[in-house]
C-alpha cells in the first residue's frame, strides 16, 4: 500500500516532512523526535499544511485488507 498526496507542491519541505508522517498515522510526539521539534511545532506546521489543502490518496495493490473478495462468490449468495 502507498499514500499519494496531492497538492504536495504548496506545502513548504518541513510541513511535506509532517504531513508525510501525520498522515501514516504517526503521533505529534513520534513526528516531533523523528524530525527533531516539538510537539507544538509539529502541531502548528501540520496545521499551516491543512490550511493550504492537500489531499491524501491510498493506492492499494490486490486486496491486502480483504474487504474486495470474490464477486462472483457475493452473487451466489
């Protein structure tokens, strides 16, 4: 699975470096001692991100969630 996100180019490099993070599902905590800030940064450039607007797309491969399944198997039922 990987995360596209679109609008990436209005973003400044630290908030694409946040959102990046953020967007995985990662804490404020965990951004701010992977990237060397604190918490309250992280928050603020995530934020600032938000405001500019972004959008997040999951691009998934197969079905590694097994929620697609088989739709001929759905019908039969």
């Amino acid at each position: 699975m990987q995360i596209e996100i679109r609008g990436m180019e209005r973003l400044s490099f630290r908030e694409r470096q946040v959102v990046a993070l953020k967007e995985t599902g990662q804490s404020n905590d965990k951004v701010a001692k992977k990237l060397g800030l604190s918490p309250a940064t992280v928050a603020t450039l995530y934020n600032r991100a938000k405001s500019k607007g972004y959008e997040v797309v999951l691009v998934i491969s197969g079905d590694p969630l097994g929620v697609f399944g088989d739709e001929e198997e759905a019908d039969d039922e």
